[in-house]
C-alpha cells in the first residue's frame, strides 16, 4: 500500500499538471493552438516509446529478479544507461529530420516543423528518465521514483506557462516548456543511480547484458509502441482527416479520461515487480489471489469516477475551459464507456513482461492496434470525432476480452497443472 500510496502520488501530479497545462493553452491559445499542440505532443510520447525502447521495463524485470545480486543489477542497469543513450539519440535523430514530411505532408501544418525539430532534441534525456525510473521501480524505490516524476511534471507545468502566459510565446512556448524541463531531469536523474554504475570492461561486454536489456526491451516497445499508437491513433487521425481545431475537442475529452486510468496506472507499476517476484519463486496461487482483488477493485472505483464524469461532465467543460469546448462532452462520455472496461486490465497491465511472455504484448496489441485503424477509418470521415470515440471505445472493449481470456488460460491451464 506504501508503494502504491507514492505510485498514485506520481501519477495524480502528472494528470493534474497535464489538466492545468491543457486549461492554460485552451484558454490561451483557443481549440486551434491545443490541437496542434496535441499533435506534437502525441508524436513526441509516440517517439518516446522507441527513444526509451523498453529499457525500463526491463530494468524493472531483470533488477527485482536479480535484486540479491549486487553485481548483476549493476551488469544490467549500466547496460541499460548505455542502451537508453543510443536509442534515444537515433529517435531524436529520425525525427529531427522526418519533421517535415509529418507536418507537410501528412498534417498539411507548416508550423509544425520547427516544433517537432525542437522536440527531438530530447529523446535521449528522456530515454535515460525513463530507464532511471524503471531501475528505481525495480527496486522499489518509489520514493525516489515519484520524486523524479513529480518534479519533472511540476517543472514543465510552471516553465510552459512562464513561456505562455508572460512571454506570449504561443505554441513554441508550450513545445520549449516540454523540452527544457526533459533535458535537465534526465541529466538530474543519473544521481539517483549512480552508486549502480560501473565502467564497461572485457568481462562486462562479454557477459552480452546489453544485448539482453534491448531484446527484451525490443517486444516491450513494440507491444507499447503499438499500444500508444492504438489509444491516440484516434487523435492523430482527426488531425488527418478534421483539421486541428477538431483536435483540440477531442483533447479535452481526453484530458478528462486520463483521471480514468490514474488508479490503475498507479496501481499497475506496483503489481508489475510484485508478480516477477511471484511467479520466479513459483508462487503461482498469490498472483492469482493478486489479479482478482486488484481487477475488482479498480473496476469499482473506475465506474464511480464515469458516474461522477456523466453526470458533471457538462458543467466541469464549460466552467474550466469554456462553452466553445461543450462538443468535447458526448466524446467524452462514449469514451467513459470503453476505459471503464479497460482500465481492469490496465491495473495489471505488465501481466505478460512479468512472467517471461513479453512478445504476447506485442502481439495482442498489434492485432488491436489494426482493429482500432479499421473503426476510425470507417467512422470519422462519417461522424467526426464522435465516430472517434466510437471507434476507440469499441475496440478497448474487444481488447480487454482478448486479454483476460488469455490470463485464464494461464490460471486454468499452464499453472494449474505447476501448483
């Protein structure tokens, strides 16, 4: 409870100064600037997932599995710190010179290009964030894991409204508050796990620990990747087929949803090193006692939170953002539908990677990442960004039925016959 108690910390900041920022550019910058900001925004977490390229996910797996040997985390979390460097400097890379084809061509917004060149900047501060927080998450430290998250939410928060509001920097301003505040954590973050690190010598590069990290990592960014790109493919195909102004309702909606998934976010990193820990001892009856309180609960308290959303959700648009942002509602509530369901699953999202199946993460969210396309395409050129929300809610439903069919093959078949 004291992890999930700092875990649910971290994530409430990061919603809450997502929340704020988003008011301050609604109401500064109109539907218009926070749907381009949305774009960017969305094409910057989506690069994420390849700059970190699962590192800290494995960090995560492979330091509570080996956490009694000093020797061997500090193997795999220096691979790691070398790892999250390359990749996040060839995502920059790629993006930085890819800029204009996504903003021109496919988005028809010149005045993306610059937006995005800045943004590539700091993939690799980002990555090796990201591959911190995953080590601090394996030793559960989470402590130190919400303190980093918090601070670095908190400081893009006050540096984007800084930037806005008193330098009227506009757009840019949003995208430089992003950045600056990524660039200067992730070098901050390297002094929580200094004392893990070693310089790589002959034994170090033979032990193929590197090689290890990024082909876990590999499945992992694949299944995130394209999981990322399921949950906002939405967006970014309103951007495509709308215009930019469509987007930022649509942002609203989402703004609201992220409230949704913050207890079983908060909750999931929690269970995640728990079941590593479970299932390499055997302990197959505790993970399963495991899945079926934490899946009850979250759906619980995620049906409360809809109720409470339907019911207000109306008066909270108008009243934070505006009355020109009241078409964000009826999005709004189809969505409600679809993360209610959803978000039992999310609670032990790291089910597969936990137990040593991390390419089934890739392989279920490959399949509902297509599905997901298909109701887009066939319903925002016809109903717009309602058709959006149809499309994503649907298939988060078809998706959380295909995840825990395949859970109950493991609880009634493959550990039923280890127990």
């Amino acid at each position: 409870m004291r992890d999930v108690q700092w875990s649910f910390i971290s994530l409430a900041t990061s919603s809450l100064s997502h929340l704020l920022l988003r008011i301050v550019l609604g109401r500064e910058l109109g539907p218009s600037g926070l749907g381009i900001y949305t774009l960017v925004f969305t094409i910057y977490i989506f690069g994420m997932q390849f700059a970190a390229f699962g590192i800290g996910s494995a960090l995560t797996k492979y330091v509570a599995e080996f956490n009694d040997n000093l020797a061997k985390t500090k193997e795999y979390i220096s691979s790691g710190m070398i790892g999250s460097l390359i990749t996040g400097s060839v995502t920059g890379v790629v993006l930085y010179l890819l800029s204009n084809i996504i903003s021109i061509s496919i988005f028809n917004i010149p005045g993306m290009v610059s937006l995005l060149k800045v943004t590539a900047l700091c993939f690799p501060f980002i990555a090796i964030n990201k591959a911190v927080l995953g080590t601090l998450n394996g030793f559960r430290r989470m402590k130190a894991f919400a303190f980093l998250d918090v601070a670095l939410n908190v400081i893009i928060l006050l540096v984007s409204v800084f930037l806005v509001i008193f330098l009227d920097m506009k757009v840019l301003g949003a995208v430089l508050g992003l950045v600056i505040p990524t660039i200067i954590l992730g070098l901050i973050s390297i002094f929580f796990v200094r004392s893990s690190l070693i310089y790589p010598n002959r034994t170090f590069l033979q032990n193929n620990i590197l090689r290890d990290v990024l082909r876990f990592g590999l499945y992992v960014v694949l299944g995130n990747s394209i999981g990322y790109l399921y949950t906002h493919i939405d967006s970014l195909m309103i951007g495509y087929y709308l215009n930019e102004e469509d987007v930022g309702f649509y942002a609203v909606a989402a703004i609201f949803i992220q409230g949704i998934t913050l207890i079983p976010s908060s909750v999931q990193r929690v269970t995640s090193p728990t079941i590593t820990k479970n299932h390499a001892k055997k302990e197959y009856g505790s993970i399963v006692k495991l899945l079926k309180s934490v899946t009850l609960k979250v759906f619980l308290l995620s049906s409360l939170f809809s109720l409470f959303l339907i019911v207000f959700g109306k008066t909270l648009i108008s009243t934070i953002f505006d009355n020109m942002f009241l078409p964000s509602y009826l999005p709004l509530i189809i969505l409600l539908i679809g993360y209610t369901i959803y978000s039992t699953f999310m609670s032990i999202g790291t089910f597969y990677s936990s137990i040593g199946y991390v390419e089934l993460s890739y392989k279920i969210a490959l399949f509902s990442a297509i599905l997901n396309i298909v109701f887009n395409i066939a319903f925002i050129p016809k109903y717009g960004i309602i058709g959006a929300a149809m499309a994503t809610s649907t298939s988060l439903i078809v998706l959380t039925l295909v995840h825990f069919f395949i859970i109950r093959h493991f609880v009634k078949g493959i550990w039923k016959l280890k127990m």
